[in-house]
C-alpha cells in the first residue's frame, strides 16, 4: 500500500512513491510538460506531470485530488523537494467559475465580497493562516493556564439578565420566559471561583447588540476570560497577564512563524509592562499633546497617544493603563483603599489598540450590594449572582481578551472581521 | 517571606512553615484543641490548633481562609502531613446559614435545591470532581486531535437557518431581522473541512428548544464536534472514534483517578468496538428479546437492549450501531453505496445510552440538492452551505459528541444536568 503523507512532511520521504491529498493551488500546462502545485493544510508542494498522461485535461485549480508519485529532490522548491506525478484523481469536482482568484499573493476582492464567500476565501493561504494563529493564541492560552492550575468551564450563553443593566442585549424567546445572549461570563466566572473551582478559565462567544457598524465592531465574539481567587491585589493579575502574553508569543513564536511570516508580522517583546494610572497618563497626554482628560477613562484617541509615548520613551508595545475612575467601571471593580475616586481596575493597550479590560472585583458583600445601588441598579436583579458573597468569597480579579483584536493587531488587519471565519455584524448573519 | 503551597503539593514541605488558601471544610473545637480540614481546589488538609488562639473564635465551615502554620508527617492522614496551625485569616466570611450540610459524604438534598444553589454545591468534592472530569474529557479530546492535525474552530451560534428545517430552534431578535440559536456546528465545520482546514473540532454550546422536561434533555449543552476531510469511506471514522475514546479513558485513569473514586467509577476498556448494522441488530432483537424493528432506526429501549447483548456476548461496554435508515437520518448523511434503503451513518452506544451519532457525509453536489428535496426542503434557504460544494469538496465524514451524557454514563450519575456548571431546562434560567 502507498503510504499518505502530509505535504509539509514530504522531505522525509525522498525517493519513496507517496500519496498526497489536497487542492490543486495552479495548474500549469506547457505541451508535454505540465506543474501543478497542491496545497494541503500543512503546506504546498509542487508535481511534475510529464507526457500527457489522460488525467491532464480533467485538471484544474480548486479541484480537491488525491495525488499519486514519487518525491524527488528539488533544490529550488521550498520543501526540498517535490513530486514526479503518476496519477491524479479527482475527489471533488469545481463545477462553476471562482468568485476571485485564489492563486496569487493576495485576494483581489473587497472584504464584503470575500465574507460573502468565506469558505472558499480560506482556501488562500494567507486566509487560512490567519485562523491557524488564531487557534494558536487559544491553544497557548489554555496551556499557559492549565499550568497555572486554572481550570476550563463552560458557562451559559442563554441568561436571565444582563451583566451591567439592561443595553445592548440580544433577546430570545425562551419558551415562556424573555432571555438575552450573555454579553459576558463575568458572574458566571466569578461564581466559579467562589465555588471551590479557584481559578478558572473560559473560551466561548459573547454577545453584542451594537447597531454600530464599524471596523471594531462584532456581534458576535470569542472572548478569552479568566478569573482567578486569592489574590493580594491587582498587581498580582498584572503579573499573571504579562507571563501570559510572554508565553503566547513564543508559542506563535515557535508554531507559527510560517504564518506570521505571510503578513511581515513582527512579534512584539514582551518585557516587563510599564503601568501607568489614568491620573498620570492625564498628566502625560496634557504635557506632552496638550490633550488633558476629562474624566478618569480613555478614549481611543487617548489610548493612540499614550501607547505612541510609551513606545518611544519607554520602548514598550504594551501597557497597562490602571486605575481608571468609578464611574468608567461597572460595579463589580473594587473601589481602591487609596484613592475614592479610582478602581482597581486596568486596560491592557497593544500597539494603540484596547486589547482588554481587567480588575480586582468587589468580594464583599456589602460593598456589592452598595455598588449595585450607586449605579441605580436593584440588587434583586442579581439574587443569583450575590448569593456566593455570603459563603466565603475570597478577593480575587481577572480580565478578559478579545482574540479578534489581538490577531489583527499582531498581523496588522484593518477590519476585526478579518479575523472571525463566520463574522455575525449588524447586517451580517450568514455565511 | 512565608512560601504559598497547593495542598497536594504539601508533602514537599514537610518540616517548613508554608501558607495555604482555600475554605474550611469542618471545624471541630474540642476545649484547648481544635481539629479543621482545609480545602483547596488540588485536595483537603487537616490542621490542627493547640492552645485557644484569638482567631480560633472566628472561624467556622466554608468561610474563605487563608491558613500559616507547619508542616509536620502524620501518618493517618491520606497526604501524610498535616498542618501545625498559627495562624488563621478569615478572607471571606459567611454571613447566612447553609442552605445545606457540605462535609458529609454525600450533599443531602433534592437536585432543584442543589441546582437553586449551584455555586455552593460545587464546594463539595464530589460535586467539584464532576467538573473536574468534565474538562479532563475536554482536554483529552483536544490533545487527542491536535496530534492528528485538527485545527480548532469557532462557529457562530446566532445563525439565519436550522440544520435540519426549523423545529425546536430558539429565535433571536437580531436587529430588524429574525434568527436562531445553531442547533449545531454541522454545517459550519463541513464548510471548514472544504475551506481547506481538512480536519476541525469545535468545543462550543449548542441549543435546543425541547419542550420536554426530562432527566436527558437539556436547552444549552457543551457539543464536542469533529469532522475530517478525505476519508475513504465510514470505517475511518469509526475507527478515528475508537483511538479517542482509547485516548480520553486513558487520560481520566492518569490524571483524574481521585475524581473517579469518589464515585466508584469503573472506567471501560476500549477493546476493538463491534460494529453491528440496524438490520443486523433488527435480527438480534428479533430472535433474542422477541422485538423486532418496525423502522430502519434504534428507540431508547432498543439501544439499552442491544447494549446489553454486546456486553454479554461480545464483551464491550461500547458499541457501534451502523447504516440508519434513509429516513432516519438528515439530507447531509450520505446515502449507502451497496443497499439503497440505508446511510453510511453510525451511533456510538455506551453502556446502554446513545453517546453520538455520525456519518461520511454527501460531497456530492447534486446529490446533496436533490437530498435536501426529498426532505421536503428547499435548497435556495441553504444556499450560503451549498456554495462549497461546487469548489472542490472532498469525501468527509464526522461525529459529535454531548459531552455531559459521556459524563454521567462515566459517573453512573442519573440525571444530566448533574453534569452541567449551570443548567438551562424548560424552567431553568438561573443561577
């Protein structure tokens, strides 16, 4: 029996008759000579097809082969080597025009038309990597944490109430009952540290009802969260956040640099992550840009120029702008010992762009209970969620990644949809 | 500065003054002596105070602590050390009695009060191990298949279209359109295998709007879905299924075998699983329980028969039933090469209940439009699925798995939400 191969792994099989299944990425013919490269998920590998064997005039791109022949050196192919083809059957037929070419270095489409044809697009290399990085981060991510005794859960997208009142909520009809999409697993992570389970993590979609329609927008979005018990203070989440994306990065760093390398993406360094409070960045942004805050939070404007200071005074990518003001955080953030104006609470910004919202939380019952007051909300609402604050809730704080930001500000993407294999948008509910 | 352990890790520091956080599982004052257990998410420590310490006032059951004290050898105990108390700070206090005792082997109590009081419940071992094991089984999955190239993915839940027409879908109010909750990834992860990605799994929530209030039923579940490009027929499938399973058991018996314990859990062996066609096993019934099929198609009460047979006869807790009826099965189920009447489909059947159903799927273009006819559907509404199809889509074939019924079987637990964080039923929408 002729042994299958994956593409990348051709190399090894020198000399040796080999199967090898994919797409055909182009075709060539040139009279009794024909080259036809075939792409699988692991890479590309070219075939030499000589005479004019039956099979050469069913062939072309896009068609999903099974390819029979021998590997041969070839100095000039990226792999080493490539394939002298003996046979190619075809698996699945191309039975209508492309929507866009998908051999050259870029698709030659708009964004609205190449979601329109999501699945094909992805057969273009650079598309696919995209979503191989992706799956990379989480996959870093997780490992990162398992180490950390973090433990993965699985919380409920269909919910009650909203975490933060009542706006920018999906509703379902839940049999008799009105329900919403969960714009977060903010309680639900909370309480899971509560109950025993310390430190925990989760990967799932959350929700948002934005009728914006924009290039950061998403109605629908894979969230990274995490929430983590017995902590000092809100340092202790700064330091576990900065060993994450060191290890993320080396990860890409190790696994991905074929893909990254499609994008002339540079991975940034991950040294130790100046922290700056809102009151100082305030400072910052009217000394420097005569651009003063006024309130205690940042607009994107503000989160532009103080990632653009911090660059170029402090060598970072990153920072952790800290301490944002009360009423720019939701009631759950832990007011802070020193300051009654400001929380405990931090944004992690990436290259100008907010990747993240962090904090301490409230592990006091009162003091939650008070908070929910001050925001005009009603605490029965949150029966569910409070109860945990009577048994035992340690202090604890956590933050939550939006994967689609990351992965296009690391390959340098214009449009957060770029980054989702089935973006949901205002307008959008379908491929 | 006093070193933070884990409890399993104690043992290590025997002889050292160590610092552990977690909550009081039992408490004992016994005059000038007091026994406590400290639970932590990694085990249970025993500490014991001598003399009345000031502190020793405060404490009691489930408050969150965090202990100092020595580690001195103790035979009796299961880590073989306990801890010599100095200190205790009350981190998080318990300000409500109980809604029910958390340090006797068993919570008792009625499930609906246990799941009114979820977060709580979770601070009992057993309860936590369930989840423990839950995401044990995840990891296992996704170990399993990133070794053999599956690329993770993440699919929208909010979607135009059921996968199989349109009953039992929760509907959404998406912005001035109508939409539903994905039943399943089904679709998507076929678009994915053609996108070029080959092999996918997905671990995501799928929803249904079962009205039935029942010990199996659930509307929001954990789906654990695999699909896998290029096989030559169902038996790669099947066979892939058999290593995974092989894979998860072996995992659990590593790493989760305390878990286990606690409930008496036997893991199976997965041995070579028999496979048996529906006509196959319409005969067995026939002769050797006297109930013959009226369809194409396995009941409940089929499924727990025919498993009991295979157990007795063959030997395995596991089995694969294969080759479902046309009309058993959806438009997408490929149609069976050699017997007109039946599908290329399979359920896996463990100890009696149905773990999953999966099938080789229709690659066929043609095919797949005129099977979605059949069914009295209209191929125009599946039109964003469809497109692929005609770009080169090869033979491919896949499963999915709820992973909480996996659990209970493995668990002998009776109902499943048993074996979820947070349940959501016909009447179930908090905590």
């Amino acid at each position: 029996m002729i042994k299958k191969y994956w593409i990348e792994d051709l190399a090894q099989a020198e000399g040796q008759k080999v199967e090898v299944e994919g797409w055909l990425h182009r075709v060539r013919k040139l009279g009794k000579l024909a080259f036809i490269l075939i792409k699988d998920k692991t890479g590309i590998v070219q075939g030499v097809i000589t005479g004019k064997p039956p099979f050469l005039a069913e062939i072309s791109g896009e068609q999903a082969v099974r390819v029979t022949g021998t590997v041969t050196p070839s100095k000039q192919q990226p792999l080493g080597v490539e394939i002298q083809v003996e046979e190619i059957e075809v698996l699945g037929p191309v039975l209508q025009e492309l929507p866009f070419e998908l051999n050259q270095a870029e698709i030659s489409a708009g964004l609205e038309h190449v979601l329109d044809h999501r699945v094909l697009s992805l057969r273009h290399p650079k598309t696919a990597s995209v979503f191989k990085i992706q799956s990379g981060i989480i996959k870093a991510f997780r490992q990162f944490l398992d180490k950390e005794k973090f433990t993965e859960i699985h919380t409920p997208k269909i919910v009650a109430t909203g975490t933060e009142g009542g706006s920018e909520l999906f509703e379902i009809k839940y049999f008799d009952q009105k329900a919403y999409l969960a714009q977060s697993p903010q309680f639900y992570k909370q309480m899971a540290v509560g109950s025993g389970l310390q430190r925990v993590y989760e990967v799932g979609p959350v929700y948002r009802a934005e009728p914006h329609n924009t290039s950061r927008h998403l109605s629908e979005l894979i969230s990274l969260d995490l929430e983590m018990g017995f902590i000092s203070g809100l340092e202790d989440i700064l330091k576990l956040e900065e060993e994450m994306l060191r290890y993320i990065f080396a990860y890409l760093e190790e696994y991905h640099s074929q893909d990254l390398a499609l994008f002339d993406a540079t991975l940034p360094e991950v040294k130790t992550i100046p922290r700056l409070t809102i009151k100082e960045i305030g400072s910052i942004l009217e000394k420097e840009y005569k651009k003063p805050l006024e309130i205690l939070d940042l607009d994107s404007e503000s989160e532009r120029l103080i990632s653009q200071y911090v660059k170029k005074e402090m060598g970072s990518d990153f920072l952790f702008a800290t301490h944002y003001g009360k009423d720019a955080r939701p009631m759950y953030t832990q007011p802070s010992a020193h300051d009654s104006d400001v929380t405990e609470s931090f944004d992690m910004i990436f290259r100008g762009l907010k990747m993240n919202s962090g904090a301490q939380r409230v592990h006091e019952y009162d003091v939650l209970v008070n908070n929910i007051k001050e925001k005009g909300l009603d605490p029965a609402e949150f029966a569910s969620y409070l109860e945990i604050f009577q048994f035992g809730m340690p202090p604890h704080g956590g933050y939550a990644i939006g994967v689609e930001r990351l992965v296009i500000k690391i390959l340098n993407l214009s449009n957060v949809r770029e980054a989702v294999l089935f973006p949901r948008d205002r307008f959008r509910l379908t491929p």
